[in-house]
C-alpha cells in the first residue's frame, strides 16, 4: 500500500512498500518524476538519477 504523509512543514511525502522499493532498485535520494494519467498518475524513474546506497 502506498501512503502519503504530511510532515510539520506542510509538504506531503509518498511512501512506498520496501519490497517494492527494493524491485525496481529504488534507494533514499532518488527522484521520480510523476505524469497525469487518466486514472491518477504515473511514477517514472529519472533517468541517471543514483540515490545513497
């Protein structure tokens, strides 16, 4: 389940399962960009974008 959370300076954070995390070999740090879909949106990873191992 993916969640959003509101931190106490206002900016909402998305969390996502580890197990998912750990698939697609997402780590702290990298950046995603989001695309409006029809139906929401979609989460692509950018590009060259390496995060903290």
């Amino acid at each position: 389940m993916v969640k959003i959370q509101k931190l106490p300076s206002g900016q909402l954070v998305i969390t996502i399962p580890k197990l998912l995390a750990e698939y697609e070999g997402l780590r702290k740090g990298m950046e995603l960009d989001f695309k409006k879909h029809k139906d929401g949106f979609i989460l692509e990873i950018k590009k060259g974008k390496v995060g903290k191992k």
